[in-house]
C-alpha cells in the first residue's frame, strides 16, 4: 500500500477551496455558490484523516494519544489566537451585548460545539442575522473536530474484528450511505439540522475516506486524466449551478463532494492548475485565512452599511494577508516549538491556554460585556431599554429565562393600574407582546380607573387551546396552559379583556386565530380591547441603538423601515380589523393610534427594544403619545358605551 507524503494537488483544491468561500463572503460576483469551499474541505479532511489513521492501523503503528495530540497541535492553537486577538479589537469597538454575544460563541468555538449552538438558536448560515455572528464559521471546525473524535474509533473496531480492507471499505461505505441519506432527508424537513449537525455532514467526509481507501486495496497512484477533468467540471458546474438560495448540502452537495473526490483519487499533481508558488502559499494557510477572512468581513459591514468595492477589494486583500501572516509568522513557529517539546507538556499548555481563553469569555458574558466600558452617558441612555421583567419592577412572567419563577399561581398575581379598591376590573392577557404593554397599561389604568391583572408570558398568546410558539419543553409551556385555565376559568369576573399577541407571527398559524376568536366567545358581552404589536422590522432596532450611542451618533431608523416587514402586519391587521367589524364589543387599538409613525419614542430613541418589542421606555412613551392624541379619545369613547 502507498502512504503519500506532501500532495500539490490538495493543497491546490485547499487554495481553490478558501478562495471560492472568501468570495462568495464578501459577496463577490460570480461567486454566489462560493459556499462549496466548505464541503471541498471536508472531502479532504475525510481522505487525510482516512490516511492517518488506516495507515497506521494496517502497520500497528497508529496510538490515538499520538493522533489526538496532532490535531490538538494542529487546530487549537490557531482558534485560540483568533479568539484572543478579536477578544482584545471588540473590547474597544463592541457594545457590550455584543462583546457577551461574542464571549457566549467563543466558548462554543473553543469546545467545538458552535455547531450545537448555532442550530439551537435556528441561526440562519445564510441569513443577514446569522452572518452578524463573529464566529459563525466556527461551526465548521465544530463538526470536523467531532468526526476526528468519532472516525478513528470506528475505524479501530472495524479494524480489531475484520482485520481486512475490504471490510472497513463496506463499512465506511455503509456509514456514507446512512449520513447521505441523512442529509437529502433533513434538507427538506429542516435544513438548518442538517446544515450544521455531524450526523449530515459526515457523508462528505467519508467520500473522502472511501477516496484513500480505494486507492490503498488497488495499491497504485491513479494519476488518470478522465476522472480528473470529470472533477474539475463538477466543481465549475457546482459553481455556475447554485447558489445561497439553494437548499443545502441535501443531493445537490453531491455535485461537489463527487468533483473533489475524483479529483484526489485522479492524483494529478503536476496539472497547471495546482502550479504557482502564490497557489501554494493560500493552500498552506487556508486554515488561517479560513478563520481570520470573516472577522474582517463581519468589521467591514459592522457599520450596517453595504461597502463600495474599493473597501471590499481591501479587506478580502486583508483576509489572505492576515491569513499568511498568521501561518507563517506565529502558528508554524508554535507548531515546531511544540513538536520540540514532550506530547504531555504540549498538551498541558494548549489545554491550559484554552481553559484560560474560556474562563476568560465566561467571565465577560456573566458580566453583560462590561457595560461600564461606555461611561455615565452610555449606561444612562441604556438603562430602560429592556422589555419589562420582574429585574426592571414589572411583572411580566419571564418564566423562561428567570430560574427563580415557578410554573403556577404566582405568574397570574399581577395588577397594575388603579390597583386601589372599588376601580373597574381588567384582565391584560397574552405572550411578551402583552407583557410588553404593562407600562402603558399600568399609566392608563390610573387615568381610567382600571384595575388591571395582567396574565402574561413568554409565547403564550391569546388562546384556550395547547398551540404555542415556543418550546413545548420550555417551562414557559406549563405556564401558559395554566394561564390559560386561569383565564377561561375567570373570564366573567372582569369588566374589560386586553388581548396583546405577536400578531404577525402567531397568525401564521391558523389554530391561533381560531383560539383569538375562542377567547373573543368566552368573553361574550365584555368589552374587548384588542392592542396591535409594534412595527415590525427585520433588524435589531434596538442594538443598532446602542451602537449609535456607544459610537456618540444620531440614530437613523429610516433605513431599517423596509417594504418587506410590511406584509405580515398589513395581514394580521386585516385579521383584526375583521374581528372588530364583526364583534360590536372589540376595539382595535392600531399602531397609529399608539405610536408616533417615525417609530421614535423621543428625539433619536425608537420604541422598539429588538425589532420586534417594545422596551420599557418605549412603552412609556407609547403611553404618553396615545394619550396625547386621538387614541386616548377613542378608548374612554369605548369604555363610556
């Protein structure tokens, strides 16, 4: 069996590889599917590990302490400087949500679990959202460094049992088969699984695996022109074919893991197309340049501003700049001191340096990014820009995400308002986007009389049934079913029913309309006020605030008020302007009747807290503007009736 050392034309397709994904970030015509560089790398992760491991097998001289220890060397090392040296840009650049954000993904990034993350946050790869993520491409090292923890142990057992090649090639084989089929099923049924998670992404790797152990039983060098070529079309067709809109990986990833892998099976070291020392010199830090291309890219547009092309030009000749340096420079100067030194003392300094580097991270996300960075000024105009919880003096039930709520009467104790004896009883019932209006509710209801209990938390709108918008796992859930016992139990003993929902959103399914109209009937011949959500936009409104602040600058809210968030409203206003022609005991209360149409609450501070809520501020002064304007008129007009 051949055991190759140094392969041009690998490291030729690694060059080909980080070029195709640096362009396609930094939006490069020409380059819409630029995405496959990640599954070209996997390809070849599978045949080097493959190599390694099997070729040390078969000569009983493979030790996992040895295999590991290399990896270790190889990978960590290089995540760990990223991580620091972006640590130490963000602490004078970053607000501090975002400095915790980064802190929370860099402890994923360092446990190569980012992956896990990523899909548990439905972060979208290919999404304006998901690519604010500083460390959003670390999820692709999480799943390499998942199969080096899984692969060798396969490999070793098939190996002590069978004892023969062709055995471990059905194997590998059998498991290629049950990762593709994997892949090409979760594609349709939820792309983002299969996008991030191992189990369908192995199959790329694998391919690779298969690759050397092909090669190894027929034990000679293929160096054929025809499956050559046949790789090279398939990687150009990959290119000219897709593109983000697709749904990937699924079958269509085949396309390219195919053209890579018949491209290392042909072995075709002395083509033109791996030739040229500048080619040499990507494919050998493609690695780094892999993990230092998108920090730049995500500090080029962290303005919120598409960049001119000179801009773009510079920072992607800085991405492979970076990159080199970084490899040539710092990380082969570590690997060689390393490899000078005792496997166990390596391994003591790396595991050391990461568990500072994390403990680092975990000290700046517990505490909130260090707020204080931005003086007096910064942490007075932030203070009230929260949704109201019961850290703020509100009761809104934050059951999810605070440990010391429990599942029961407690969340339904809630009275704000003309809370003195003898004021007109009112029941404010909904999810966040009810318990966003306890402010304005608590300031209305003592210039109306209302004595308000308010029945509210996380995803639980308005219904007598079980649909819900969150995680059923979520002790969220227990609550809101209780709630909503509570209320059809009590409905009778109010005056007036304010409803608060996630219109938009929660419309989309039609059991909660038909749960909206279910609570209208229960409440039969009390009046019902129906409270519509905030303009909805498709940005983080609230942190692009800060970030005007943290930088001591006016914010523009115009450019976030985009055509595009309109629809979902204009269809759940429609809904509700329905139900209050039909049902003669509804107001709709509309968002010109609550908020000024600039979508400012004062000056340059917009009502908005994530682009969906409001914040407390917001909702104070949602208060004072519908008080101030017909919208006060219309509600006693209602009430009075």
């Amino acid at each position: 069996m051949r055991v190759d050392n140094f392969r041009k034309d690998i490291n030729g397709l690694r060059a080909y590889a980080i070029v195709f994904v640096v362009l396609y970030h930094f939006n490069i015509p020409l380059f819409k599917a630029g995405f496959i560089g990640v599954d070209v790398f996997f390809v070849i992760s599978g045949f080097l590990m493959t190599k390694i491991i099997a070729s040390g097998l078969i000569q009983h001289n493979f030790y996992f302490g040895a295999f590991f220890a290399s990896r270790f060397i190889r990978i960590i090392p290089p995540v760990i400087l990223l991580v620091l040296a972006v640590f130490f840009i963000n602490l004078f650049i970053l607000t501090p949500v975002e400095l915790r954000e980064y802190a929370k993904y860099s402890i994923k990034a360092l446990s190569f679990t980012s992956n896990f993350s990523l899909l548990k946050d439905a972060n979208n790869y290919f999404s304006s959202v998901g690519q604010e993520n500083l460390l959003l491409h670390t999820w692709s090292l999480s799943v390499e460094w998942q199969f080096y923890l899984i692969y060798p142990f396969i490999l070793w057992i098939g190996f002590k049992f069978t004892q023969s090649l062709k055995k471990i090639t059905l194997l590998v084989a059998a498991l290629f088969i049950l990762s593709l089929a994997a892949c090409i099923v979760m594609t349709e049924r939820n792309q983002f699984y299969a996008f991030y998670m191992l189990v369908t992404r192995a199959w790329e790797m694998l391919a690779g695996g298969l690759v050397f152990l092909f090669k190894a039983r027929a034990n000679k060098a293929a160096a054929s022109a025809a499956p050559f070529y046949a790789g090279v079309l398939a990687l150009l067709m990959s290119l000219i074919l897709f593109d983000d809109r697709i749904a990937w990986p699924g079958y269509c990833a085949a396309l390219t893991v195919a053209g890579t892998a018949l491209i290392i099976y042909a072995e075709r070291q002395a083509s033109f197309l791996f030739s040229g020392k500048w080619l040499s010199l990507i494919g050998l830090s493609s690695y780094s340049i892999y993990l230092w291309h998108w920090p730049v890219r995500y500090f080029l547009y962290y303005a919120g501003t598409k960049p001119g092309t000179f801009y773009t030009v510079c920072a992607v000749m800085l991405s492979f700049a970076i990159g080199l340096l970084s490899y040539f420079v710092l990380e082969k100067r570590l690997f060689s001191w390393f490899k000078s030194k005792k496997r166990l003392t390596s391994m003591t300094v790396i595991c050391l340096s990461l568990a500072v580097m994390i403990s680092v991270s975990d000290f700046t996300r517990k505490s909130s990014g260090f707020p204080w960075r931005g003086g007096v000024s910064y942490m007075a105009a932030i203070e009230h820009l929260a949704l109201p919880n019961p850290k703020n003096g509100w009761c809104f039930y934050t059951i999810a995400s605070t440990p010391s709520l429990t599942v029961g009467k407690e969340g339904v104790e809630c009275h704000i308002g003309a809370t003195e004896e003898g004021g007109k009883k009112a029941l404010l019932f909904g999810d966040s986007y009810a318990g966003q209006y306890l402010p304005l509710w608590d300031a209305l209801g003592r210039k109306t009389g209302l004595d308000i209990q308010a029945v509210t938390t996380n995803w639980c709108n308005p219904s007598d049934g079980e649909d819900f918008f969150g995680p059923k796992t979520s002790r969220a859930y227990e609550q809101c079913l209780y709630n909503r016992h509570y209320v059809t139990e009590n409905i009778q003993n109010y005056d007036y029913i304010i409803l608060g929902g996630s219109w938009s959103k929660n419309f989309s399914s039609p059991d909660t309309v038909k749960g909206l109209e279910h609570i209208i009937n229960l409440a039969k011949g009390k009046k019902i006020i129906i409270m519509a959500e905030p303009y909805q936009f498709n940005a983080d409104i609230g942190e692009l605030y800060k970030r005007s602040v943290w930088k001591k600058e006016r914010f523009d809210i115009s450019p976030y008020m985009d055509a595009s968030s309109l629809a979902g409203m204009k269809n759940a206003d429609g809904i509700l302007d329905k139900l209050s022609q039909t049902y003669s005991n509804i107001l709709y209360l509309t968002r010109d009747d609550l908020f000024d149409k600039s979508q400012y609450a004062n000056r340059d501070v917009p009502y908005s807290l994530d682009g969906g809520h409001i914040s407390v501020v917001g909702s104070v002064e949602a208060e004072k503007f519908f008080s101030s304007h017909a919208g006060r008129n219309k509600l006693e007009a209602f009430l009075s009736n």
